[in-house]
C-alpha cells in the first residue's frame, strides 16, 4: 500500500493501519482522536506555562511529521508529554501560574532532548531494535504501558471532581460511555468515547443549568474568543544547564515509544518492530520541531492507544484527519474555549475510562507473549513496576526529579536486567 493509498474496509470489525473507514466515518474517528488527547496535551503547557493554542497547532504538526517518517506504518497521536514538566519548571524557575517568562531556555533544552531522540532512532535503524528489547521483553514493556494507564489515574480521581456532585457526573459520564460501548451498533459504537462525553454533558446541563444541583456550564467563554487568531511563537535559546536538565527526559520518551509500538503490534496482531527506530526519529523530529516553535516536547499519546482499544480501528489515515484537525484547532481559540466549556467531572469521567483501557491495554501485551508469571523474575518486574507507577515513586537527582512513569520504566528494566536468569 502506499503512503496516501488505504483500502476500504466497512465490515464493522478491526481496521488495520492500510486500511480505513468510509471518509464520513473517518473525520468523525478524527475528531474523537482529538477529542481524546485534547485534555492531556493543553492541560501539560498550562502546567509549564506555555501557550495552549500552540501545543495544539504543533501536537498535529508533530502527528504529521510521525506519519511521514514512520511511512504510514504505526497509527499514532503525537500530544504534549508529561515527562517534561519537572524538568521544565526546574529549569526556568516557574512560579506556576500564567505565561513562563523563561520559556525560551526551556525550548533549547526541549530541541536538545529530540536531537537525542532522534539520534537513539537512528542507531535502532542500523542496528536493530533487539538491544533495546533485550532490556525491554514482553513482560517489561507490558508493565510499562500498563503504570502509564495507572500512573495517570489519580488526576480524574483526585483533581476533577471537587464536589461530592461531580464525583458523581463522573460515575454518570463513564456508565455513559459503556452503555454506549455496549448497546449500540455501527459507528455509533465505534464513536463510544465522543458520544458517551455528549451524553454525559447534556445530563450535565440538565443537572446544573436546568436543576441547580451543581456549577452550570459556562458557555459565555465560546461567545467572546474569536474564531481565527494565530498562537504565540517564541525563539529557543541553548542553555548550557537547561539542555542538561532537560535532555535525559529523551529515555523516558523512548520507553514510552517503544511501549507504544509494542501495544499496537499486540492490538492489531501485526509485528511493528522493523518501524522501532523510524517511530524513535519521528517522535524526535517533532518534539525538535515543537521546540523550534515555542511549543512542548510530544509523544506517542496513551490516551489514543486507549481509544484504539475501545474501537478496533487502527487505520492511520485516522491520524492525518486528527493532526490535520488539530492544525486548524490551534489558529482558533473559539474551539479552544468550546473544550474548555466541557464540564471537568465530564472530562474526568472520560479520563477514567480512557486511562483504564491504556492499563488494560498493557496487560493484553502479557497476555498475547503469554508471560509466566510462575516465573518470580516475571513476577517481581511486574510487581515492582505496578506499585512504583502507580504510587508516583519520585527520585531527585540533582535538579532533575524522575517522576512515577520514570521510576517504574527505569526499574523495570533494571529489575529485569538484575534478576534474569542467564
């Protein structure tokens, strides 16, 4: 197949990467996509005080980037990551709240980190992958996608729901989202995570606007911006303390890519290995890219890996719909504020049943290489590696601070490398 050339396929079951759906069905899965990553990659620049609407614009730049360097071959949503945001804030001194005066060191720092990236990729193209996936077997990189799912668990749980009344819109917002899963047929199904979310907004809106039992929608924000305005670009400087701070988040990054790739290849049933370094490469490209604009350092997003899950569609020319749309999304700051309309016990809701299929989606890995769990090497890794994830086990080194997914990725592969048997 080539690289713009996907063959139908309207069966109603799995969708693999060259194939897709009618092109109706498609922009709607576009739109879910972004829809998906869309909490995750604006709340990381809030957090390090970046411009929202420019992590956006460049998430579906570096989606587009991803897609060409990999050739169309890994379905994947490149979003804001997480990783970046101890080390930004450390290296720039942020205060916490609005626009980071120092953000500029921070970007030299970033492009650093997907030169690095981008490097790593490069050896894996000559060499192979299996250096890394002899630190990394099946049983490694399962528990590693899996703390991703469970590591972000405790921002629904613990920061979205405030009030014992959102706590429950959340229970209404996922039970939304499986009926929908359950009960319905054809796309609507496929749709399960966007129309369980409309759902859930509308009995929201009943519940609050119409009833008064908690805090109304505010839709005054989606009145007042305006529907075109460009995003604010800022220049990188290279610093030498900054770059050094920043760039040891690029094994994080590759953990998290390889973690990726090996979930798709159990999802679809397709071994992707032979795509490892063009995934590396692409995922750096972008974040430098990224950088170079005054935007985050990205990566392969979790949340789209849960939403492939849920749907059985893989097909990638969902992504360039997605990154395409998202484009669009990051010249308009009227969309920005329609998302950010969305209740936060809504989103909350739909992060439970989003994160919960990543973890999920990790034990399918163990499941598929049918990992012995009889066997205590196996049994420790994946022991450790839960709870370190999951608890957010923090190290400080330094300046540096390696946060939960860090720790447990780290660990697992040390763990591993310690007690395998020769």
């Amino acid at each position: 197949m080539g690289l713009f050339s996907w063959k139908e396929n309207n069966s109603g079951g799995i969708v693999a990467p060259d194939e897709r759906l009618p092109y109706g069905a498609t922009v709607a899965m576009g739109i879910q996509h972004v829809i998906a990553m869309f909490g995750a990659t604006v709340l990381a620049p809030i957090l390090m005080g970046f411009d929202p609407n420019l992590a956006i614009l460049m998430s579906g730049i570096g989606t587009l980037i991803f897609f060409f360097i990999v050739g169309g071959k890994v379905p994947s949503y490149l979003g804001s990551s997480f990783a970046f945001i101890g080390v930004v804030i450390a290296a720039t001194a942020y205060a916490g709240k609005g626009p980071n005066a120092n953000i500029a060191v921070a970007l030299g720092g970033i492009i650093a980190c997907g030169a690095a990236i981008a490097v790593i990729g490069l050896i894996v193209q000559m060499i192979g992958v299996g250096w890394i996936e002899k630190f990394m077997p099946p049983v490694v990189t399962g528990a590693v996608v899996a703390v991703i799912g469970l590591n972000l668990a405790g921002i629904p749980i613990k920061n979205m729901a405030p009030t014992p009344f959102d706590a429950w819109m959340q229970a209404v917002t996922f039970i939304c989202v499986g009926l929908v899963a359950v009960y319905t047929k054809g796309l609507m199904q496929r749709l399960l995570i966007l129309v369980g979310l409309i759902l859930a907004s509308v009995v929201y809106a009943i519940l609050t606007n119409g009833m008064g039992l908690g805090k109304p929608m505010d839709l005054s924000g989606i009145a007042n911006a305006a529907w075109f305005g460009a995003p604010n670009f800022v220049s990188p400087v290279f610093d030498g303390n900054a770059m050094l701070l920043i760039v040891p988040v690029a094994i994080i990054l590759i953990a998290e890519n390889l973690g990726h790739v090996k979930a798709v290849s159990a999802m679809t049933g397709k071994n992707l290995d032979q795509y490892m370094g063009r995934a590396f490469i692409g995922d750096g490209v972008a974040t430098m890219v990224s950088g170079a604009a005054g935007g985050t350092g990205v990566t392969t997003y979790a949340e789209n890996i849960g939403v492939m899950a849920a749907t059985k569609i893989y097909s990638t020319l969902i992504f360039v719909v997605a990154g395409l749309i998202a484009i669009l999304l990051g010249f308009s700051p009227k969309f920005g504020a329609l998302i950010q309309a969305i209740p936060l016990a809504v989103m909350g809701g739909v992060s439970i049943v989003v994160f919960g299929l990543i973890a999920v989606a990790g034990a399918k890995i163990w499941v598929d290489n049918k990992v012995d769990f009889s066997n205590n090497t196996n049994l420790i890794v994946a022991a450790v590696t839960l709870v370190l994830g999951t608890g957010d086990y923090t190290l400080k080194f330094g300046g540096f601070t390696l946060g939960g997914i860090g720790t447990a990725t780290f660990g697992a592969i040390l763990l591993y490398a310690l007690l395998r048997k020769r």
